[in-house]
C-alpha cells in the first residue's frame, strides 16, 4: 500500500489550518503554542495547569473531508520530549466526541505508527460505549497531552495514513 500524505511541514509556510485550543475554553489556565521553526517543523509547546479546574492543552487541524480509504495506520514523524500525547481524530468537525490514541516520546525524532481501529471514542476524558474508530474520512484531527501538570514540546514534521 502506497502512504498517503496528510500533512508535510517540509512544504508548509505558514499554520492557517491550525488552532490552539486549550483549557481556558472552560477557565482554565493553561497555555501553548504552535509555530514553524527555523527547520521547517511545526513546534507544539506550552505549559498545562491543573488550577482553576483546567488541564489540557490541544492543537486541531481542520481537513474537511479528507478521504482516509483503506488505511489501517496513521505514521506520525515526530520528536516529543518524553511525555505522552494523544493523537486524536473527529470524522464531523461539530460531533462531541473525538476517537483517541495515545502515544509515548523519547525525546529523539522517531516515526510512531497507531493503528486507527485503536482509537477509541472520548467526550471530556470518558471513554463512550461506541466503536473504536472505523471511518473512512475524517474533518479535523488535533494532537493534544493533559491531566497532569506539564511543560512540553511537539516537534511534528510530518502526518501519514498507510
């Protein structure tokens, strides 16, 4: 199977298609950022908090209908910096629920494989009584790392389906 490119920061000049969003939608104080380094890298970053009942941090890219086929995988290459992150997929931009995966960083840049069918179907922290993930397009996909108190860095160089 041929991988399908979703997002390659190599070829990218500017984040139009990125937002921030983190618990201060809610009063919550935490804070990050996302922006292209001198490499070309897009570099999520910032601080989560736990007061005034916050906790997460999040970046979403909106891909209307982007078409997923028979991918079984989605290849991230990427360098964390030893926190957990979670990739998570919404098939509707306006549906509650996101379908999560969770994923570990070395520190090093590293290609990190998740099998889509191992999303599992979230709304505000609670796993649903769905299915795991098994569409065939999604509308927005956003990386996201919370619940503790952290600094962290995401640098993402690029997004594959296979």
């Amino acid at each position: 199977m041929i991988n399908t490119m979703l997002i390659d920061f190599s070829s990218k000049t500017e984040l139009e298609d990125w937002t921030i969003i983190n618990d201060t939608v809610m009063g919550g104080i935490s804070k990050s950022s996302i922006e292209l380094n001198s490499d070309g890298h897009a570099c999520f970053s910032g601080n989560v908090s736990l007061e005034k009942n916050g906790g997460f941090a999040s970046v979403r890219c909106a891909c209307p209908d982007t078409k997923l086929g028979d991918s079984t995988k989605a290849i991230l290459r990427v360098k964390g910096d030893g926190n957990e992150f979670q990739l998570r997929f919404k098939e509707t931009a306006s549906d509650g629920h996101s379908y999560i995966i969770a994923f570990p960083t070395t520190g090093e840049w590293e290609t990190v494989e998740l099998e889509l069918d191992q999303m599992v179907p979230s709304f505000k922290g609670r796993h649903l009584n769905m299915d795991n993930f098994d569409h065939t397009f999604i509308d927005e996909l956003y990386f996201f790392i919370g619940n503790e108190e952290v600094s962290f860095q995401l640098l993402i160089d690029k997004i594959e389906l296979a």
